[in-house]
C-alpha cells in the first residue's frame, strides 16, 4: 500500500523526483542504511523526463520508488547483524562501568580478560589479584608468570591463548568470590566464551572449576578427567598460585599430565 510519502513522490516531476530521492539517500546514510545505494542506480532515475516516453514503466514515479520507500523493505533490506568486535567492545565497557556486585566498591581496575579473542585455548581462573588489580590484567603476578612458563611448555605463547577470571574484580584480601559474586559477574564471563568459541578450556583451581562444572566436588578429584562446558572440553587443573604455594614434584606433574591431555585434544 503506497504511503503518505509514496503519494507525494508521485506527483513529482523528473528533477524533483531525482532531488527526493538524493535527499532520502542521504537521509538513509546517514543512518547507516547503506544498501539502499544500488537501488539508486541512475538507470532506475531517468534526468531527462522529455526523453523517456511516459509509458514506460521506468518513468513512473511510483516504480522506481517502491523498493526505495516502502518501510519494510527498508528494514529488511539494512538489517545488519553486530560484528564480533561490536559484542567485544559492548561487553567490555559494560563491565568496566559495572557495579552489579560489592567488589566494585574495592577495585583499582577491572580485569576483564587478555590475550587472542580467537583463541583455541583457553585458561580460566578464580578472580584477580593485588598485581592483576593495580594493572588491570589477569595472570600478571607470580602465579601469571608460572602460567606464562605452563604455556611456553606446551609449546605456545600467551598471544595464542586466552586468559580470564570467573570474576572480574578483585575479593578483599584475596578471598575467594562468594556465590553471588560469581553469579553476578557469569553473564560476562559466558558472552566471552560464546564470542571466543574455544577447542578447550582449562579451569584453573576450585572456584573456576566448581563453576564451570555446577559441582561441589573439589579440585584434586575433578582435574585430571574431561568435562564439557557448554559443549566446550573442559580440563580442570590446579590454580598456579596452589603450584606455588604446593611446589611439589607430585603436583607439578599433575599440571603437566592435565597439559599434556589438552595439547593432545587440540591436536
Ligand atoms: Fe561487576 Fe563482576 Fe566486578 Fe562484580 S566482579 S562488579 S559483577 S565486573
């Protein structure tokens, strides 16, 4: 059904046609509607009205606008869907704004996550800490370093992987985040994974792991064996700063013979 607008385009002569048109196009640019440029293609606007014999259907001032004009094949015509570095910087100044939970009152920084956003791999851990905070990147103190040495074992660098926390802003002397805390901050933590599309995760001590899993059983039970997140393996393994706190031969093979499963994984 012809419109308001539709009705008033057609009583245009050839040149105010064309400066209607001009002026829509530019309208809908504007606006980002960048597809309906080849619909304004010069054959379908003729400038010279006394060439073109009224009969035909190109001169018609309601066949050429149709497609232009009409609502809804403009809005089915633009649609666009969000590119994956909009959703990236979406989510990103939303948590660094966000107050959904107390450890905001607490932070220096958020420390939303690092390293390739296309990763194969990636490492999960519990929150950050003093170091993490006061940069405002995760896994950048002592048991970041001891992540940096598992990684450059398996034969990779931190650029090749991922690296985040359940959640985003530090607990108070280094606690672990309470229920509500994780819950509050998960939405993040599930739009990165749904962005990042990994082959792995590693869960990295207790928390990580217990939330990943839905589960209460602890870290020296679950790490060592295959779980799915989402659809997504997940191996659990011990947090590097247990490793360092624990820095026994039995451990460190533990870290490894988890490793070793996962390099074979991703194979
Ligand atoms: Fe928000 Fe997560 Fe920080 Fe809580 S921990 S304030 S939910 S970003």
């Amino acid at each position: 059904m012809a419109t308001e607008s539709d009705q008033e385009i057609a009583t245009l002569s050839g040149a105010q046609l064309q400066r209607a048109l001009l002026a829509r196009l530019r309208f809908e640019q504007a606006l980002g509607l960048e597809s309906v440029r080849p619909v304004m293609s010069p054959p379908r606007v003729k400038l010279e009205e006394p060439r073109v014999p009224p009969s035909l259907p190109t001169t018609s001032p309601a066949t050429p606008l149709s497609p232009i004009i009409s609502p809804a094949t403009s809005v089915a015509t633009v649609a666009t869907p969000i590119t994956t570095a909009a959703r990236w910087r979406d989510i990103e100044a939303r948590v660094k704004t966000c107050a959904q939970c107390a450890l905001h009152k607490g932070r220096n920084n958020v420390v939303f996550g690092a390293g390739n956003r296309e990763a194969h791999l990636v490492f999960v851990g519990e929150a950050p800490g003093y170091d993490e905070d006061l940069q405002g990147l995760p896994f950048v103190g002592k048991a970041g370093q001891l992540l940096n040495r598992i990684v450059a074992a398996m034969g990779l660098n931190r650029e090749d992987v991922y690296i985040c926390n359940i959640v985003k802003c530090r607990p108070p002397e280094n606690r672990a985040p309470l229920p509500d805390e994780i819950a509050a901050c998960n939405p993040c933590f599930v739009e990165q994974i749904e962005l990042i599309k990994p082959k792995v995760i590693v869960a990295l001590g207790n928390s990580a792991a217990k939330t990943l899993l839905k589960t209460t059983q602890g870290i020296t039970s679950l790490r060592g064996h295959w779980f799915n997140y989402r659809g997504i393996p997940v191996m659990p393994t011990y947090h590097p700063a247990f490793l360092l706190y624990q820095y026994i031969e039995t451990n460190r093979k533990a870290v490894w013979d988890d490793m070793k499963q996962v390099m074979e994984k991703l194979k």
